[in-house]
C-alpha cells in the first residue's frame, strides 16, 4: 500500500470518526456522547437567552452579556455546521463525485437546514444591520429544531401523519367545509346586526374557525337567535372534527411506534437465528434501539421474548 492511499485511508477514518462524534451516541462512545451533551445543552441555554432577551429591564442592563454568548454560540454552531458537511462526504464513496452527493444531502436534508438557520441570523444581522431585529430573535428561536438530531419525535410524527394521509386529508376537507358553511351562515344571520364584526364571509371565518377548534375567544358572539343557533351547532361540529382529526394523529403515531417494535424485533429474530450474537451485529442492533428511539428496557424484554420463542 502506497503513501497516497494510507493518507486516504486515514483521511476517510478521519471523517467517519467525525461523524460518529455528532451523530447520536452509540453504546460506550464517551466523546460522542458528551458532545450530545455539550449541544443539547448549548441549544438549551441559547433558548433561555432568546427568551429573557425580550424582558427589556434584563437586556438593558446584560446586552453585552447576551451579545458575547451569542457571538460564542454562533461561532459554536458553524463549526459544528462546517464539521457536519466535510465529515457527510464519508456518506460517499471515496471518489470525489461522490462525496459530494453525500455532502450535498446532508445540506439539503432537514437536519442541514435546521443547522443552516440555526446561525443564518446572526449572519444577516450582521449583513444587513437594518434589518428587524424581532423577526431576527424569532427565527433564532428555530434553534430548537437542532434538538431534532437527538430524537425521532419529529420524523415519527411526520412520517405518522403521511402514513394516515389518506384519514387527514378527509378529515381536513370535513373542517374546511364546515368552515365555509357555517361562516357564511353567520354572515347573513348577523351581517345586519354586526357589521363590524360579520362585515363579509372571510371575517366570518375568523369566528368559525375559533369555534370549531374549540378555542372560543369570546370577542365576537352572535346576538341574534338565528346566529345562537348556528354557533350551537358550529360547536358540535367542532368537537366532532377536532376529535377526528387528533384520533387520526393519536391512532397514526401509536402505529408508527408499533411498526418500529416490530422491524426492531424482526431484526433481532434475524440476527439470533443462530442462536450467536457477535459484535457487528450488536452494533447493527444498538443503532436501530437508538434511531427509534427505544430504551434499553423494551430492548431487553424484546430479547427475552425472542429468547422464550426459540426455546
């Protein structure tokens, strides 16, 4: 072996080492998982500043506090962000083109794109000085997101929801109608009486909408007996449709939990066909627990029942 390709294997060791480091701890991997730690925690302390920078008194008298730590936290993050594009070209093959598929996907997945407005605020701050410093704040606030390379709650939820689209979408369009219909109702039973209020059909649906989701702020109520009536029935819909749609969402995300228990154990069945479980199959299996999001306890009794059922 050449000087060149012993470079090129340490090069390549190199970034999958990188990229064990900040993808979810694995098994014993100390380093890996203190920079899970030191992450989550500097996301959470960036949501705590974001939140009591808007307490003026507390600003006032900490910006330059606030401002260094943000400074830190942002320099933190690109080069985090930096490390997470060079290290996605192990993703790849070795050859160039096809790092840079790997690289590419991680820029343009949903985790890159957290990472990207995780620190694009700070950078348009600084760009753009005139910028609304509020808008600014809020989208710092989408840092959050970052917590997603940590657990699966976001994906589960979409991936839930696509899998009932079918339910969603039925149970969308039964909302949609009855928006439409009962705002318009409302509007020509109390237009006369409220102008300001029911004044045409889409300030009609502002009232609908509140009441079929069964918020119900109480600054617009009908006054006649005809607008009484249909907010009754608005109401029973409501209660009707949310608890279609949550049912949907609840039935839809218990499944996808549900399906993940099954591929896990189907998975170990595999692996202890031969009764053996040697190390790269453990690993195999660690992953799996870990991108589903299962605890070590429903592991274990998943392979105790294995166990029972090959005996």
């Amino acid at each position: 072996m050449g000087a060149y390709e012993r470079r090129t294997m340490k090069y390549e060791k190199l970034q999958r080492r990188t990229l064990e480091i900040f993808d979810q701890a694995e098994g014993d991997d100390i380093l890996s998982k203190l920079c899970d730690y030191f992450i989550l925690g500097l996301v959470f302390l960036n949501i705590v500043a974001i939140v009591l920078e808007s307490v003026s008194s507390l600003y006032v008298i900490y910006s330059i506090y606030f401002k260094i730590f943000e400074a830190i936290s942002v320099l933190l993050f690109t080069c985090e962000y930096g490390l997470r594009i060079w290290a996605s070209g192990a993703r790849g093959k070795s050859t160039e083109p096809q790092s840079l598929k790997g690289r590419l996907r991680y820029i343009f997945s949903f985790h890159g794109i957290v990472d990207i407005i995780a620190i694009l605020p700070f950078y348009l701050q600084v760009l753009f000085p005139g910028l609304d410093l509020r808008v600014l704040r809020t989208l710092r606030l989408l840092r959050v997101f970052k917590l997603s390379h940590y657990s699966t709650a976001l994906e589960d939820l979409f991936s839930a929801i696509y899998q009932e689209r079918r339910s969603f979408i039925a149970a969308s369009y039964l909302l949609l109608l009855a928006i439409i219909l009962t705002s318009s109702f409302m509007y020509y039973a109390e237009s006369s009486h409220q102008p300001d209020k029911f004044s045409s059909i889409p300030d009609a649906m502002y009232w609908s909408l509140i009441t079929l989701t069964t918020v119900g702020y109480g600054d617009v109520s009908p006054v006649t007996s005809m607008g009484k009536f249909i907010s009754i029935i608005t109401a029973f819909l409501g209660v009707s449709t949310v608890a279609m749609l949550t049912g949907i969402v609840a039935s839809a995300f218990t499944n996808q939990v549900a399906r993940k228990k099954v591929i896990l154990e189907d998975q170990i069945r595999e692996a202890m066909k031969d009764g053996i479980l040697d190390g790269n199959e453990r690993q195999v299996l660690e992953k799996m627990r870990l991108e589903f999001g299962m605890s070590e306890a429903q592991t274990q009794q998943m392979f105790r029942q294995v166990e029972r059922d090959n005996r």
